[in-house]
C-alpha cells in the first residue's frame, strides 16, 4: 500500500498536532511545521495543509514547490482571502471551527482529486455571487492598500515598490474610490474583514494628511464613524 505524506503548516500548534494524529496511520504519515518547511519537504507526491490567516501569509508561500494537493486551513472565511486561496490552485478549504473528521475528509478527497469545500466557505462564496462585489483592486492596488492598511505612509511605501509618490497616491485615490471608503482606518477594517492582512498587523496609529512632515494622529483611537475596534483594549 502506498503512504502518503501530509505536511501540516501552522501557529495554532494544538490544531496542527491534532491533525497529525488524527491523519496518521497506515496509509499517511504527518510532519508538522509551525514555520515554512524546508523545499526540500514537499514534493509532487505530498499533500500539504496550510494554516492561511490572510492574503500576505498566502504570498510567503509561493516560492514553495508544487504538491499533489494544497488544502488550506482558515481561522475566518473573508471573501478576498478565499477567492486568493481558490486562484492560487488550493483544491480545499476548510475552517478552524470545522471537526477533526471534516478535515480528514477533506484531506482524503483532495488525494482522490476532489475539491472540497466546508460549508462556512460555500456559505461565504455564495454571498459574494450572490450580492455581487466591489470593483476589483488591480493587484499593484491591493499591494498598496495592503500596506496602507498597517499603516505604512505614502513615502514609505514608494521607496519599498520602487514607485513614484504620486504614483502611490494615485494608487490611494483609486482604491478608496473602488472601496467606496474615505480613510486608511476604513481601509484597515476592509483588510481584515477581507482577509487581506490579520488582526495582529494592524497599526496602533496612522499617519495622517500631513504625513510627508512626518507627524501622526491618533486616528485609531478616534476613528470618524463607529466601528468595531480591531484590538482589545491594552
């Protein structure tokens, strides 16, 4: 009988090694990464489970090689997050609320060839079809919104792309009006809410219009409308 390997990739160590020894037996055999593995680990015949917290985590994989099959394990099913996900060629995700069994069946029908779905991502997925969405970010847009959003300033962010600044601003106009958003706190809410970045790497302040002169506001703190804070209070 021939084994198959399953890499588990992930922070959440007590999911991860839950996973493991529910998979292993005589037919699998697990290794658990709470980091990116080694290269040298995947290969055409290894199934990997990836924990993807947002779209900058799904980035840092790219450079890894191809597997049989990719599933990915997410915390919560945001609509941009799962379309990446999707055009990324992962053949399955799941969420963290789904049982240890949903998961194993997920693995198992993605070794079959199948795709699957749970049914928090079909129920995501199906609103957006169903609703419809936004205009489309470019994806030199979503780069830039994207560091926006952790609160990265214009100049900051044309040194790191290696554009211009008014090519960055620009960029800021057209994503806001895409968005239909005002500010760069609105645009940090989209962001998570999208799956674009994670709770943790949202910013404590934001620069503000007088960014270039390199002063800050604390609009976190005094956001213009009311919203749901995206930090616990420290």
């Amino acid at each position: 009988m021939q084994t198959t390997k399953i890499v588990i990739v992930g922070q959440t160590t007590l999911l991860c090694d839950l996973l493991a020894a529910t998979l292993v037996g005589s037919d699998m055999t697990t290794e658990v990464y709470s980091n990116i593995p080694p290269a040298s680990v995947i290969s055409v015949s290894t199934i990997v489970v990836y924990e993807i917290g947002s779209i900058e985590t799904l980035r840092s994989l790219q450079h890894l090689p191809k597997a049989q099959a990719s599933v990915a394990l997410v915390r919560d099913p945001r609509s941009d997050l799962l379309r990446a996900i999707l055009a990324a060629g992962f053949t399955g995700i799941v969420t963290c609320h789904a049982s240890l069994a949903e998961l194993k069946d997920c693995i198992r029908r993605t070794i079959a060839g199948a795709t699957y779905l749970d049914a928090g991502v079909q129920r995501c997925l199906s609103r957006v079809y169903l609703h419809g969405q936004e205009d489309r970010l470019t994806e030199r847009e979503q780069q830039v919104a994207i560091l926006v959003a952790k609160g990265r300033t214009s100049r900051s962010i044309a040194r790191d792309l290696s554009l211009s600044l008014k090519t960055v601003s620009n960029h800021r106009r057209n994503i806001f009006r895409k968005l239909h958003i005002h500010d760069a706190v609105a645009l940090t809410h989209h962001a998570v809410n999208s799956g674009w970045i994670a709770v943790e790497e949202t910013p404590e302040v934001y620069p503000d219009s007088s960014e270039e002169s390199g002063t800050h506001s604390l609009l976190a703190l005094h956001p213009p409308y009311p919203v749901t804070p995206l930090r616990s209070a420290r």
